[in-house]
C-alpha cells in the first residue's frame, strides 16, 4: 500500500531554462537524480554531501552543482551511486516528514500547487505509516493538508520506528527508544536563613534519568563523580578517585527581589570533571540530552552527541553557565558567547528557563532549532520557526524549586520519545516539573500517576489518529492529566515549604 504513496513523477530542476537534475521526495528522503555526460570513467565523478550544502562535478573541473540544501540533512546516512548514466544522491531529510519545495536552497523551487499536493501526499504516506493496517492511497484530505512534520508530533522528526519494525494489522508500537543523558549527577545543598534544611541527589541527570526510569524509557547515563559520591544510584556514574563530586549550594533567602520573584542563588562549590567525548559510548541513540549543571559539557562533547543521536535536546544551563572563581556563584555569558553556537543548528530543541532565556536570541534560536522556554508555575511557551504557543501549567503546592526544569525535559522527551506531538510532549513536561516542586530532592512518582498517564498518553495518541482536529486541543489533554496527577499528591506533607523562596504553609 506504501507503495502507491511512493513519488508518482520526478520533478525537473530547470535553470536558465534548462533541466539541471531530476528529483523527488518522501517522508525521511530527498532524491536526485544527474545524468551523466557520457564518456567520463565513473571514478571521475564526485559527489560530497554536507549537512548543508551539495558539491558534484567531474575531478579537476569546476564542480557542476555547488550549492546550499534548502534543508539540513543526515550526513551519516546519505549516499550516492551510479547506476548506468545516471547519480542517484540519496539526501536522508534531518527533519523527517518535511516537506521540500526544492533540493537546492532558494532555487527551482515547486509553485504553490505542486508544493501542496507534495504535501498531501507525504502526509498520506505519514498516515499510511502510522497505521500499516489500512489503505491511505485513495485517501483526500478536505480544506488546509496539516505538514507531516508536526502532525501527531514534531517527534515524527526522527523518532518513529522504520516502517519495516512494525508489523502490519497490529497496533502501532513504538520499540523501546534508547536515550543518552549526558551530565554530571551532584550532591545539592540546600541552604535557608544560613542553615542547611536538606543535603540531595541533584544534577539534571539524576532527575531526568528519575522521569524516564519511571515512564519505562530506556536510557543510558554518562555522569562523572568523585570519591565522596554518597548516593546509590540506577546508572552508574564514572568514579574520579582523585576529584570530588560536583557540590551546589542553592541559597534560597539570598535572592529575592522588590516583588517577591525570586529563585535561588546558586553556588558551585566544587566541581567534578568535564566529560569527553571518549566518555560516550560510539553506539547510536534515539535521542541525546546534553544536560550539564556545572560546565561538563564541552563543546567537542556536544559534538560527538550531534554525531551519535538522531535528535539532540539540549539545556542552555549546560552552556551557558560560568563561575565566581572566589565563590563558585553561577552567573550566565549569552548564548552567542559560549563557545557552543557553532553547534547549536545540529540540535534538536533547546530548553531555557524564562531567566536563561534572556541569554540568546529566540528569534533566531528559534530558526535553528525548536525552543522551549519553562516559566515556573505558568507553565512554558515552545518557539519553532513561525509558530509559538503557550502549554499550560498544572498546579501545584511549591516547596522547592530545585530540578523542576529537569523533571519538565525528563517528561517532554518521554513524550516526543512515546510519539506524543512537541505541544502534548511539553504538557507532560509541565506534569512532571509541577509534581517535582512538591518535592525536596527526587520525586518518587506514584504508580498509579504513572500508570494513568501512560494509559493517557496511549489515548490521546489514538484520538489524534483519527482526527486531526483533536490536534491543538491542548486543553483536553490537560484535562485528563490533571486528575492523573492529583492522584499522586502525597499525603504526607513536606515539612518545610519554600514558595517562591518563601516558607509557606501548604
Ligand atoms: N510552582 C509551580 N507550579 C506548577 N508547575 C511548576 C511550578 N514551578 C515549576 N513548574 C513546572 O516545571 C517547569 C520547569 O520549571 P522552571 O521554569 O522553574 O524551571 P527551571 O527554572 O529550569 O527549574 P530548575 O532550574 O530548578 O530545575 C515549568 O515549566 C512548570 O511546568
Ligand atoms: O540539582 C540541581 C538541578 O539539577 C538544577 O537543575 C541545576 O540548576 C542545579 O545546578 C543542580 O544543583
């Protein structure tokens, strides 16, 4: 059936009113095909594919195509042959489903009329994917097409199984997904009117690896400590014999201002060391999250996990945090500064509290990659190209703040991983950040939570099956996670509240 789906004709690439190449496209590919000039020996011809631009021609003359890609592309798994006289350039689409109005950036591009039954049809073909039991190749759609790229998920980018692990007239199961969490775990001090009120696990990927252990997602932890690490924990991390484990201090009396909007002060007071790229497995994942909280991450290490994993998510903390040298207080450089930027349009998303996110550019991040800004108990706002929205909050009873931006990336990328849509992914993001602030330390989440959300998650991914309407109701979404997550309240209360900084009484 995929097959009646599959390009019906090649598109002609005319410059200067002549063909240069023939192409066409699917879901994950773009396909180019050059006929060759005739007694040239095929060891002659060239071909180099970069993730953004093209170069062909003949060795030793100048090349005959030497252009930008209108889109970025997988590098590692585009190709090119010969066969008789013609190369065929295999272009593996970076953002799967993405619809190509032209291989060749700002040229030859397809009218509108083209572009839209292009777009039908890969939507079709996305369709016909999702549900291998049935025939969408006499299918129509009526009024605007939705874009294959967003519909049922931006996690369609690169998430989805290939078509060939799934079988057919079974419901669609997405394989066990395997995610790298790269950052240092941390022993997190928490510090109130001068005294010490708790001593934690923290790091972002000890609360991250807690959301996805819980949701059944499989995960692989790189993380550094030193010999006075004090936790047991799942994934084991990298012992230093010679170092101690990164320690924060979170102030939480040091940094309120006139209108009571405060956070914490934080303090690095000691610091592990960084993670190499020789530190990461070589194997390929899913899904990469590059997660440091006390300068781990180098560039060269983001680097090998652009190289490794399909989708990279990224917290800007990672980057963009420097350090007092006297007294370790975090303070952030912009984006642009951070010796990172050259790297950031091989990422994924990016995620940034509504503080950090004053340190870059959104208008421009958000052309390079999708930009989640979390803002507290108002929930978060997700940035992409031309669109923008706002996912709500769910409420909750704050008695400390710390690891909520980590919980919320711990549970959008459960649902980008499950194949929820970047908006329904960011909702769980804001159940699992809200149960969090509820918590000192790690939240232990309750099964029944856990069990309802998975069954919510399983509905809500049928519903947008079969309508896509159901697509921007958000609030139906959040709806029927709310009472999921209220059953999880503990009924134990939290001795000490902090409440935007304050002690409060829950
Ligand atoms: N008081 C709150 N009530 C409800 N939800 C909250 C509250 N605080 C945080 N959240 C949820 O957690 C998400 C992340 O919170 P926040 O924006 O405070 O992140 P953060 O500053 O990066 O946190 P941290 O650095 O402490 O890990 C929010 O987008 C929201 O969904
Ligand atoms: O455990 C916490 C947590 O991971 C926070 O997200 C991070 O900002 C802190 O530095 C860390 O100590």
């Amino acid at each position: 059936m995929a097959e009646k789906l599959a390009p019906e004709k090649r598109h002609d690439f005319i410059h200067n009113g002549q063909k240069v190449f023939e192409w066409d496209q699917t879901l994950e590919e773009v396909n180019m095909y050059i006929t060759l000039p005739p007694n040239v020996h095929p060891k002659a011809f060239h071909c180099k594919i970069q993730s953004k631009h093209i170069e062909v021609g003949i060795k030793g003359n100048p090349p005959y195509l030497n252009h930008d890609l209108s889109a970025p592309v997988k590098t590692d798994c585009s190709f090119w042959t010969l066969e008789d006289d013609i190369m065929h350039i295999t272009l593996q689409k970076r953002e799967k489903g993405q619809t190509w109005a032209s291989p060749i950036l700002g040229q030859g591009q397809l009218d509108p009329y083209a572009t839209d039954l292009e777009q039908k049809r890969l939507m079709l073909q996305r369709f016909q994917e999702e549900n291998p039991g049935f025939d969408f190749s006499q299918a129509q759609f009526t009024g605007n097409c939705p874009d294959p790229r967003s519909f049922m998920g931006a996690a369609i980018m690169t998430l989805n199984p290939p078509p060939s692990q799934q079988t057919p007239h079974s419901p669609r199961r997405i394989p066990n997904r395997r995610v790298l969490i790269v950052g240092n775990y941390c022993h997190d001090v928490l510090i109130q009117n001068g005294s010490i009120v708790a001593e934690t696990l923290g790091g972002a990927a000890s609360f991250i690896s807690n959301v996805l252990d819980s949701s059944s997602v499989s995960c692989e932890l790189v993380s550094k400590v030193g010999h006075d690490f004090r936790y047991e924990v799942s994934h084991s991390p990298i012992v230093v014999p010679e170092k101690e484990t990164t320690v924060f201090e979170a102030y939480f009396d040091l940094g309120i201002d006139g209108i009571g909007h405060a956070d914490r002060v934080l303090k690095r007071v000691s610091a592990c060391d960084p993670i190499l790229p020789s530190d990461i497995p070589d194997s390929r994942f899913d899904f990469g999250m590059a997660v440091g909280v006390g300068g781990e991450i180098l560039p060269e290490t983001l680097e090998k996990m652009v190289e490794i994993c399909d989708v990279v998510a990224v917290d800007i903390q990672a980057l963009i945090r420097v350090f007092d040298p006297v007294d370790g207080a975090v303070k952030l450089v912009d984006l642009k500064e951070s010796g990172f930027f050259h790297i950031l349009h091989r990422i994924g998303f990016l995620k940034a509290s509504s503080d950090e996110a004053l340190f870059m550019d959104i208008e421009q991040m958000k052309q390079l990659c999708c930009v989640v800004v979390t803002n507290g108990e108002k929930g978060c706002r997700i940035y992409h190209k031309d669109d923008e929205m706002t996912v709500p909050p769910f409420l909750a009873k704050q008695v400390d703040p710390t690891g909520a931006g980590d919980s919320f990336l711990g549970g959008l990328v459960v649902g980008l991983v499950e194949g929820l849509s970047v908006p329904d992914a960011a909702l769980l993001g804001n159940l699992f950040g809200s149960i969090t602030v509820e918590h000192i330390g790690q939240p232990k989440f309750d099964l029944m939570m856990l069990q309802r959300v998975k069954d919510e998650v399983q509905k809500r991914k049928k519903q947008c099956n079969l309508s896509s309407s159901h697509n921007n109701d958000y609030n139906e979404f959040h709806e029927r996670l709310s009472p999921a997550r209220f059953s999880c309240v503990d009924s134990q209360l939290q001795p000490k509240l902090l409440v935007n900084g304050h002690s409060c009484d829950r």
